[in-house]
C-alpha cells in the first residue's frame, strides 16, 4: 500500500506528538482491560508503563525498522490467573508474573537462537502466505465478538442480585450471584458508537492528509463527546437508559483519599516488582513448575501470532521484516520486551494487531511515531487525569473505534492470499480449514493450557498444507 511516512521517516514535532497519541488510543484500551481483568493488585497505570517500556526495547532490537507497539497479552490470562491461584499471598502471585514472563521471554530467546542458525527458510515453507493469510483474518475475525458487544454497552452499571436453585449438593441450596449491568439503552450506546465509527471512516476516507492521518483521534472524541452529551442529558432528567459515560472513573482516581492531593495530578504506578520482591520468601519449587507449566506451553502458541502479526506488518509496509531485520531480533525484541514491561506492569507483552491496523490505515509507519507513543504511555501513567481519562472512554466508542481496526487485520490477512491458486484444490482446503475452524471457534484445552481458536486454525492450516504439499502443478482437480 501507498504509506504517507514510511518505516524511517520523521514527522515534524506537533505532528509527532498527535500521532503518537492516536497510536496510544488505538492500543490502550487492550493494553488496560488485563490488569482490570485479572485484578490482584495490577493497575492500568503500570500496565501502560510496562507497555511503553517493552515497545522500546522492541525497537531497539529490531534496529528501529519494525514499526509496532506491544501491549498487555490476552493469550496470558489463563496464565496470569494461575499464578494468583497458585501463590500463598498477592506478593507471590505478582513474583510469579515476572518469573512467568521471564520463562515465556526464555522460549522466544531459544528459538531466535535456533533461527539465527538455520535460518527462516523453513518458515517460508511451514507457513506460506496461503497459511499466513487466512490466520491474520482469524486474529481480526476472532475479535468480531469483542467489537460488537462493546459496541453496545455503556460503562454505567448497576449491581443486580440474581438467585437460582442449585441440587449439586444433593439437597436444594440457593446460589446468590451478584453481577454489574449497564443501566443506559444498548440502542443509545449503539448510536455512540455508530457516530465513532462513521466519523473514523470519513475521516479516513475524505479528509485532507492530516485528517487521514489522525481519524481514531477525531472519531474517539467525538464519540466521546456525544456519550457525555447523552449521559449528561440522563443525570440531569434522571434516565438511565441515557446514562454512557461513567464519570465517577475520575473521582476513584483522582480522589482516592476523598479529597484534593498531590496525587490528584500526579502518581506512581504501582509497579509489578515492587510487590514481587516481598513474595520472595514465599517462592518454592512446587510455585515454579506451576508457573513453568501455565507459562511455557502458550509462549509457543504465541510464537506463531507473532509470526502472522509480522507477515501482515511485512505485506503493509512492503517490506519483509522476517529477513531484515530477521525474525531473530523481532522474537528477541518481542520476548525481552516482554520480560521488561512485566517487570514494571506484571502483563506479559506482545505485538498488537491494532497497532498494526492503525499503521494500516493511516499509512504512518513511521518507527518514531511508535517510540514516542512508548514514551507517551510511561509518561500518561504518572498523569492521574490523563489515565482517568483513557479508563472513562465508554464501550461503545471503542467498539466502533474496533470495528474498523479488526476488520483491517481481516482484510489485510484476506488480501495476502490474492495471489494464491483457489482454484487448486490444495490452497482451498488449507484456505478453508483455516477460516472455517477460527470462524468457528475451536479451541483445544489440555490441563490449564488453552489453544486459542487462532492458534488451533493455525495448526490445523500447516498439518493441512504439510498433508497435501505432495500435490504437483497448480491445476485444479476436475
């Protein structure tokens, strides 16, 4: 595609600082929702710093020639959640997330060392466009879901008391479960989120070149501004199907002793090692192999969306990054800077696919404007506001902001494969197997591991090709 700043270009200042942000808004809204996930004292506000710290090391070695963020890994939740079950106290559980990181960073150091020797020649033909395609289009496919439930829902709740009848037991027993509800109009959030989207796309679309740079920036704050608009509207006539925006986010931050601070404004994250050296006492052999075990297995499965992240990127920018810089420094770039940012955020990290859409559809891949949104993360994480802020954008924006970013990953995956033979008979069953198993959701667990549906289509894609790469010629059975 045509780029408007390409990998080594650098935008003038105040461009560099817009498109830095967009680039953060693009991927803060993954990087934060695992700390919120998993809890345990991990906060949004390390996790952004963690963030910014392991891009960074990213892109010093991969020679500043690969231009994409990492943030907090979903793959790792399973993960995360079992070193907390695991551990005998917090301090532990956050000890057991950076020695997690360290060994799933290990695995990526071992294989780029394996690469360094023999090469990615082997990779070429384990995974050729015709695998790699129809994966990249599961990774933004498989994020459909996500999109569309965000899309929505307002982050205004309620708590809701539901009661049911449980014979488990053998006798009858009522099991009480309290849950937290959107109280506004999933029609008004829909509305939201639909006015981001539409925004972003003629932006993108019909906008001079810095209105094409900066869409995700217009279309997020105007759909902001009209979920504020609606939620205002709501609190003053007291309706809560109009109730979006949950502004109480900036008094928890802001407030947190109930009155105006020094950390009002500023604060320092609560980072991961901090905890983590206190649970050093607590650390065993037995807390080891059980890290090991819930870490170890999914870093492999990993290694292959890092594999189809750097395809999609290489196809983007028209340059392939798996021979230079080499697939060696990117796995080392994504594995340390993985270690790095759970030294400070506790999440393990890795390439995002919205980062890369957003390269996409800009066309700014320029490297610095990555390395300045690393260094905007660190910087917003002491900002207290700044990351109220970020946390207050409802559901719905980002759910029309997601739309347009996951259907790019689909896209762009869906046109490596352009050139492909579907009418040979082998391309069309691994196209098909691929696409069918990710769009169907198939997973595979062994114990506390999980294959992700992307995973799970990726290996079902190279046994499929392997099985059939006996086939001579490209015509088509008849």
């Amino acid at each position: 595609m045509k780029l408007i700043f390409d990998v080594s270009d650098k935008p003038k200042a105040g461009q560099l600082v817009v498109f830095a942000l967009q680039q953060m808004l693009a991927i803060l809204a993954a990087t934060i929702a695992v700390p919120l996930i998993i809890g345990n004292g991990l906060t949004p506000a390390a996790a952004m710093f963690g963030a910014g710290v392991g891009t960074i090391v990213y892109i010093l070695f991969t020679k500043r020639k690969s231009p994409v963020f990492l943030g907090s890994s979903f793959a790792f939740l399973g993960s995360m959640a079992a070193a907390f079950a695991g551990g005998v106290s917090m301090q532990l559980g956050m000890l057991g997330l950076i020695v997690g990181a360290f060994l799933a960073g290990l695995v990526y150091v071992v294989i780029a060392i394996v690469v360094k020797f023999v090469g990615v020649g082997w990779l070429n033909k384990l995974m050729p466009a015709v695998v790699i395609g129809p994966t990249v289009a599961i990774i933004g496919l498989s994020l459909a879901g996500n999109a569309i439930g965000d899309l929505v829902k307002g982050d205004v709740t309620k708590q809701v008391t539901e009661y049911a009848v449980s014979t488990d037991s053998g006798t009858p027993e009522i099991i009480e479960t309290v849950s937290n509800v959107p109280v506004g109009s999933s029609y008004v959030a829909l509305i939201c989120g639909l006015i981001t989207l539409a925004v972003v796309m003629l932006c993108s679309t019909y906008g001079k070149k810095t209105l094409r740079l900066i869409p995700f920036i217009i279309g997020i704050l105007v759909g902001y501004a009209a979920a504020a608009i609606f939620t205002v509207i709501g609190n003053i006539c007291d309706i809560d199907a109009l109730k979006i925006v949950d502004f109480s986010v900036f008094s928890s931050y802001m407030l947190t002793d109930g009155s105006v601070s020094l950390k009002t404004f500023v604060s320092l994250p609560d980072f991961a090692f901090v905890s983590g050296l206190k649970g050093l006492k607590e650390f065993d052999f037995t807390y080891f192999a059980t890290i090991f075990v819930a870490y170890v297995p999914v870093a492999l499965v990993v290694f292959a969306e890092h594999v189809a992240d750097h395809k999609n990127l290489s196809s983007i920018i028209d340059h392939d990054l798996l021979e230079e810089p080499g697939l060696t420094r990117t796995l080392l770039g994504d594995g340390v800077g993985s270690i790095a940012g759970a030294l400070f955020g506790g999440c393990p990290n890795t390439t995002y696919g919205e980062s890369v859409a957003c390269v996409a559809i800009t066309g700014n891949a320029s490297v610095i404007t990555i390395f300045a949104a690393a260094v905007g993360c660190m910087l917003f994480s002491f900002i207290t506001p700044l990351v109220a802020f970020v946390d207050s954008i409802p559901a719905c924006v980002m759910g029309g902001v997601c739309i347009a970013l996951y259907g790019f990953i689909a896209v762009s995956g869906l046109k490596m494969i352009q050139d492909a033979n579907l009418d040979d008979n082998r391309n069309l069953f691994v196209v098909s197997v691929i696409l069918i198993a990710g769009i169907g959701g198939l997973t595979l667990t062994f114990g506390d591991i999980t294959l992700t549906e992307v995973a799970a289509a990726l290996i079902l894609g190279i046994l499929t090709n392997v099985m059939l790469s006996k086939k001579k010629g490209n015509a088509a059975k008849k």
